[in-house]
C-alpha cells in the first residue's frame, strides 16, 4: 500500500490540475479575463492553496489554458500562407479567426495584449503576429488588400469581434457576417481613402 501512494498522490496533482484549466477555460470564456481566481477555485472544486500551488498568477493559469488556443490560431495562419492566392488565403483567415473567437472571448483578451507579459505567451503571440504580418503582405502583392492595411488592424478587429457573446444563440451567425464585413473593408478599392495613422502606445 505504502509503495502505491507517490503514485495515488501524482495522479490527484494530474487531476486537481485538469480541473483547474478546464474550470479557467470554462470560466474565461464565459466571463473574460476579470474572473477572481478564488471562483476559478470554487468551480474546479479545488482549494486556493491548491489552485496557486499549480499556477501562482492568473498570467500563468492563462499561459497553459490558452495554449491550445494559441497552436490553433498559428495553425491558422499556416493554413492561409499554404493557400496559393494569397487574397483567398488571407480572407479564409479572417473568417476562420472570428470564427474561434466566437466561443471564447477571453481568448480575445490574451491576443490583444491583455497579458502581454504573460509566461511564453507573449512570444507565440509575436510568432502569429509576424506570420500574419507575411500573409498579408502576400494578400497586398496582389493588389486586392488595401495597401494601408496594418497587422494591428487585426488586434482592433478582434476587440470589436469581442462584442458578439460566447455563447449567444446567435453568435454563429453574427461572427460570419462580421468576419464578411471585415473582409469588405480590409479589400483595396478606389472608393476607399486612406485611413488615419494608428495610433501610437504611450
């Protein structure tokens, strides 16, 4: 009996940590960033010792929680750079990027810099940024992107994205027709002038 309890007690930490980022994941979806740890605590069913024993700040609880998330929105990016017309790659992107934040927008939150400290996350965030960044300039070579398109016109698409609810009936929807007038608006026409700088952070 004695040999087997290292082995009971490892398996309860594997557990009690699930737990905790299904319970973050659930909660951060449905409610953002702003959720207290201890309600993270209470719907896991675990202690606050606990809790913090596994991930000492909510930078870091959000780090592991997101981290599928992350892979898919690289994956995503890759999926539109492999499209050979660049235009169809780029617009399958937009929609395919409303598309996983409809159902979570904390998500939102840590793309855009929520926790732009956060442990590891800021360098895959960078990393989809800069493959973003390719992609479009690929989309404007073929003259159908508008040439004073910006790579943090996405952080602001995903910040107005934000407004559609997770888990809204008809959040579905609204996120496809967001993502159809983001792609009018980012295509290149004579009828569209040139937008104001963006804005510097200070």
């Amino acid at each position: 009996m004695a040999d087997r309890l290292p082995h009971t007690l490892r398996s309860d930490a594997r557990e009690n940590r699930e737990r905790i980022l299904d319970a973050a994941r659930a909660l951060f979806a449905a409610e953002g960033m702003t959720v207290p740890m201890r309600d993270i605590a209470r719907h896991a069913r675990v202690g606050p010792a606990t809790l913090y024993r596994h991930f000492p700040t909510k930078e870091i609880l959000a780090t592991a929680a997101f981290a599928g998330e992350m892979r898919a929105c690289r994956a995503l990016v890759e999926q539109g750079l492999s499209d050979p017309d660049p235009w169809h790659g780029f617009c399958q992107f937009i929609e395919n990027i409303c598309a996983l934040h409809a159902d979570n927008r904390a998500f939102t939150e840590a793309f855009t810099s929520t926790f732009p400290d956060a442990i590891d996350f800021a360098a895959e965030r960078a990393a989809a940024l800069r493959a973003v960044g390719e992609l479009a300039r690929r989309a404007e070579k073929t003259g159908q992107l508008r040439p004073d398109f910006a790579v943090a016109d996405l952080s602001l698409m995903l910040m107005a994205h934000r407004g559609i609810r997770a888990g809204s009936q008809t959040r579905v929807a609204a996120s496809r027709r967001f993502a159809a007038l983001m792609i009018q608006a980012f295509r290149a026409s004579p009828e569209n002038g040139p937008l104001s700088a963006m804005p510097r952070a200070r």
